[in-house]
C-alpha cells in the first residue's frame, strides 16, 4: 500500500471524519497552546480524562506527534493535511521494514535447516549457498509485500486519526530487538503505552518472542553480533556451511550423514545433549534441536529477566495510574448501540457474540483480503453484523472452526517437540492476544474495526510468509530443482494473482477514504442499517459539503437512521438542521428541543435553540402569544427532563453512600 497509493492518500485536499477534529483550530492540543502537562492529562480528543464525556483513549505522544510534524511540514511550506498523511505512510513503511527484519529473525534458522533436513539425506546434497540466499530473500519478499498490501492497514494509513496505532506497533517492533540498551528499552516501551493502548496487548507476544529469538540466537549472543540484519544472517550461514564442509572432509563418511548442524558458536559453551556429553559435529539434527530443553528455557528466562520485569512493571504501573486516576472505564453512556450493540450483553449471549466478532478480526488477518465476509466499513454499528440469538445460529461455525483449527496445531506441535510449541505460543500472542480489546472482557466503544487488527497482521504476515516460501522456495537437490521449474511457475503465477488482488483491494479502498461521500456510501454498502453512517452521509448532503446539498437526500437518510436504531438521539439535531432550511418551523421546535434532551448534541442544539427562539420572539409577524406558549411549553419539557436526571442522580447518590456505610460498618 506504501507503494500503490502513496500519492492518492498525501496529495488529496479533502480531510474527512476525525481528521478534520485534528486539524481544526479549536483542537488546542494539537493546534494550540496548551501545554505538556495538559496534554498528559486530556484523552486524544483534547478533553480532560476525568471529564464525563471523555472516551479515555490517552494517547499524548501521538498528539505531540501531530504537533510538531505540523510545524515541520511549515518549513516546506506543505499543508497541514499534506504533513500528517505524509508522515503516515513514512511510519507505515518503516513498520514494514521492521516486521521484514523480524519475519527473517524468528525464522532463519527453523525455514532453512527444515527445508534441508526434509529435502536431502545428507549433508553434502544441500551445501548450495545460493539457494539457501534465495530462500531467505523469497521469505523477505512475501512478508514484506503481504504486510504491506495488508487491506485492514489502510484505515490506519489514509486517516490521519488512526496514526496512533501505527506509531504504537512501530515502538512495540522496535523493542524486539535483543541488543537494544535496556535504558533506551524502557523509553521506547513508555513510548509505545502512551502511543496507543495497542502496546499495552502486545506484551505478552513481546516476552515469548524475546524468549524464541533468544534460544534461535543464543550463541551468538555473546558475539558483537547479538542483533542481526538480514545482510548479516546471509553471511552467516554461509560461514557455517562453509565450515561443515571443512569438517565434514575430515571426518569418516559413515558419519558424515546426519540430517544437520549444529550451530556454530563464537563465544560461550558447545552445544550439549541431555547427558551433559559434547555432541560431535557429525551428529544428527538433534545437534540443532538439542538446545530447547526446560533448562535452556529457564536460562533464556533468567538472561532476559531484566527486560521482561521492566516492560511488565511499566505496563502495570501505567494500568495502575489510569485505574487511580479513573482513566479507564468508559462511561455506559457514551457507548451506544449506533456503535457497539453488544456492549450490553451479559452471561452466554455476550460470550455467543463476542466469540463471533473475534472471529472476524481474525478472519481478516489471517485471512489477508481473502476471506473478509463482512466487507470493509468505517463504523459498524447496529444491525451491521445482526445479533447471535443462541446455540443454532450457523454463524457460531465460524468460531468454532478456528478454535479446531488452533487446537489442532497446537496438538501436532506438541508432539512435535519444544521448540514448535514455542513457535506455535509466539504465533498466538501475535495472531490472537492481540485482539484482546474486542474480546469483550473489557468495556470499549469499538464494534469491529480494521485498525485493531493491524498488530494481529504482524504475525499473519509472517505466517503466510513462511508458508509460501516453503511451497515455492528452489529445492535444495539439484536434481528435485531441475523437475519442478515448471511447477513453480504455476506457483508464482498463483502468487502474483494474490498480490494483484491485494493491490487492487487496496487502492480501491484508499480511493475510498479520499472524500467523505465515497466513503460513506462504502460504509452503506456493507452496512446498510447502520444509524450511525446514514446520520454522517446526511449531514453530508445537508450542508457539511456546500457542493452536495439535497435536503430531500438528506432528510431521507436521516429517516433511515432514526428507523434503524429509534434510540439513537442524535437524529434529532440533524432532523433540526435539515427542518430549519426546509422551513418547517413548527417540526424543527419539537426536534431541536428532542436535541437539547440528548447528550451528545445537547451543546449545539441548545445554542441553536436559543438563537432561534430569540430571533422568534422579538419578531412580531410571528404573533408573541403563540409562540410565548409554544416557548414555554418546550422549556417546561427541558426542565422536567433536568430535575429527573437530578433526582436520578440523587439516588444514586444515596445508594452509593448508604453501600459505603454498610461496608463500613461490616
């Protein structure tokens, strides 16, 4: 995507959705003078994290990040959206580099040395350097083009307000890397928790890929070369096989047919089996697999203890202090069914739906475009997805299927032996720990959405990558290679295909994302009845673009909304807006009062309001008398509504004292 659509998503003027929130003059935060300490203490939409109608997302580095690129975007005389979308993609590709750099990392030795072992009977058949160095590039290529054309990235990418979730995962990716100052460790996980809570879930995949690279590298660790590059890796088994040429020569030819090597270490202790006894280097591939022992996985833990008890400390500190300060737990009233209809349900019902939404999130990265059955939308609210109502809904398949299909990977790992059961845990915490937000154990506004997704995608990525380099990497025996050159012809092409069909989705998608009517409009298409995006196109047509105005369309779609989730009080203020230009007063009062009644429009209805109602008032062809009544009568609603919320508070004032009492008492 860095690649097919950069243009598109940096040189468009229109800014759409959230972005023109951060881009607006009253966002002090961003645009503003408000200083450091107010940024750590306001939610991502510049209110403070105490407030009532804060949504709790604290995200203070990624504002800053917006701040100051903005004025770095000044000294090319760029624009404002230029900048940030600009700065995105760059963040999106050093993401992708990063994750090409770990997919080679966790897998160089477990892709090439089974790929020998499978291919060859003996250690003289699969010394072709050459191929092995086509192996890990084909390896580098796959993950880097499958996560970059990955379709549920360009949420992120194109919408500036979504930066926070790249620039998390950039930090947590940045971390992987053992030979990292712990200093500098501990900043950048800091970095990352205050990035995006993206950083908070991926801890776990953190320590168990820590654990995983440490026992593949572990006797290099002790070299200048503890942390490798791709060039570096390439060199590297060069030199081994190199040198168990040399070995091999000298040694008898009875031993010379073992299935593989053990690594060479620079530094440290020969490798051992179990018996303590040093293994000659003409043993067999347990020479290899000998190290993931319970010992070694204790040593492993014990040599990356001060990393992990830093990055778990840091964690639960900052889980600690957003708790002290009530900076986690949503308010229920700000998480309405227009956005999240399941945010309600308790017992089996809860478990039944949320089991089926993280499906799809898991459909989608593990699916990389291709088996994404609800389609793409930028909110998916009521009705989008309808709800499971018990046992013999088919849809609870799905779920189930996955959950198969885990366990049994799991299950051959196992007796597989130690090493792939590492794997296979890595492989989770990346595919699956990482969805945990939309689990439903923890309250959040968010329904479904590609964004949450993108950490997952690291490990898909890396999983299709290795997949489909051991199905068309060379062979390593001469002979198998000369027969199969037309076989993997058939396979690149079937590569390509999939890659051509990534790009299209992907640049289809970013064009999308370009202005708010074709994005709403792709919004409808996979969610029809959803409240929320008929309200957003209707606005659209009622004004917020002076060059689309239907006030008939308008009124039409806001119809729809009202029709679709009859509790989303929203409506009522764009019922308002579109009233009042029709010139349909008498309607207009009984909505904009419906308004002042709601939440979330209560501030600009009332404003509205009351600018209408002085305009009514002091006008004398519109007869005082009647409109003093219609006047009182609408404020008298207003007032009832105020002294029933307050007597409800009340109560729940009372309740919540008289339960302290008690337990006091107790």
């Amino acid at each position: 995507m860095t690649s097919s659509s950069s243009n598109n998503l940096i040189a468009s003027p229109e800014a759409i959705l959230d972005e023109l929130h951060i881009m607006s003059e009253d966002n002090k935060d961003v645009n503003g003078n408000s200083t450091i300490t107010e940024i750590l203490t306001h939610d991502y939409w510049g209110r403070p994290m105490t407030s009532p109608s804060s949504h709790k997302s604290y995200r203070p580095f990624t504002i800053l990040t917006f701040r100051y690129s903005q004025q770095f975007g000044q000294i090319f005389g760029w624009s404002q959206l230029f900048t940030h979308r600009f700065i995105n993609v760059l963040l999106h590709g050093a993401l992708v580099e990063m994750v090409v750099r770990l997919s080679t990392t966790l897998l160089f030795f477990f892709l090439t040395r089974n790929r020998q072992q499978r291919q060859s009977t003996s250690l003289s058949k699969y010394t072709n350097n050459e191929t092995q160095q086509v192996t890990v590039k084909i390896l580098s290529l796959i993950t880097r083009l499958l996560f970059a054309l990955h379709p549920t990235h360009v949420e992120a990418v194109v919408n500036i307000a979504n930066r926070a979730h790249l620039l998390s995962l950039l930090f947590v990716v940045l971390q992987l890397d053992l030979n990292m100052n712990i200093g500098l460790l501990g900043i950048v996980h800091i970095c990352g928790l205050t990035s995006c809570e993206t950083a908070l879930f991926t801890l776990p995949a953190i320590i168990f890929t820590w654990i995983w690279i440490w026992m593949e590298w572990y006797p290099y660790f002790d070299s200048s070369r503890s942390s490798l590059s791709e060039y570096d890796l390439l060199t590297l088994e060069l030199e081994e096989e190199d040198s168990t040429k040399k070995i091999h020569s000298n040694k008898d030819k009875k031993k010379s047919s073992g299935k593989g090597t053990r690594i060479r270490m620079k530094q440290g202790p020969s490798v051992t089996n179990t018996s303590g006894k040093k293994k000659n280097d003409s043993d067999s591939t347990d020479s290899y697999q000998s190290h993931y022992t319970n010992e070694r996985i204790l040593q492993a833990i014990q040599q990356l203890s001060p990393r992990i008890i830093l990055v778990s400390t840091l964690s639960i500190s900052y889980v600690a202090l957003r708790h002290y300060n009530d900076w986690i737990s949503i308010p229920d009233g700000l998480i309405r069914p227009a956005e999240n209809p399941y945010y309600s349900f308790m017992g089996m019902t809860r478990v039944l739906n949320y089991a089926y939404i993280i499906s799809i999130h898991i459909s989608k990265s593990v699916g990389v475009g291709l088996t994404d059955w609800v389609g793409f939308s930028h909110e998916y609210g009521y009705d989008c997805i309808p709800q499971i109502e018990g046992w013999s809904d088919d849809r609870l398949l799905i779920p189930l299927g996955i959950a198969i299909t885990f366990f049994c990977i799991g299950w051959k790992c196992i007796l597989l032996g130690l090493r792939e059961i590492i794997l296979f845990i890595v492989g989770c915490c990346w595919v699956l720990a990482t969805l945990f937000p939309i689990s439903g154990i923890v309250k959040v506004g968010t329904f479904i959405a590609d964004r949450i997704v993108i950490a997952s995608s690291v490990g898909s990525s890396i999983l299709w990558g290795y997949l489909l380099t051991c199905w068309i990497a060379p062979e390593y025996n001469d002979n198998i290679q000369k027969k199969s050159k037309i076989k993997n012809l058939g396979k690149y092409f079937v590569c390509f295909i999939w890659l051509s069909i990534l790009s299209i989705k992907v640049h289809t998608r970013s064009k999308e994302w370009m202005d708010s009517k074709s994005l709403l409009h792709s919004s409808l298409y996979a969610c029809p009845r959803s409240a929320k995006s008929n309200l957003e196109i209707s606005k659209l047509y009622s004004g917020l673009d002076p060059d689309k105005v239907d006030l008939a369309l308008a009124l039409d779609y806001i119809e729809k909304a009202e029709k679709n989730s009859p509790e989303y009080c929203d409506v009522h203020f764009q019922y308002a807006h579109v009233l009042i230009q029709q010139h349909k007063y008498l309607e207009f009062e009984d909505r904009i009062t419906k308004g002042v009644l709601c939440p979330f429009t209560m501030y600009n209805s009332y404003s509205l309001m009351k600018r209408y109602w002085t305009s009514v008032l002091q006008d004398p062809r519109q007869g005082n008398d009647d409109a003093k009544k219609r006047y009182q009568k609408y404020n008298k609603i207003i007032e009832d509504a105020i002294r029933k919320e307050e007597k409800a508070q009340q109560d729940q004032d009372r309740s919540t004292s008289e339960k302290k009492i008690s337990s006091d008492e107790l």
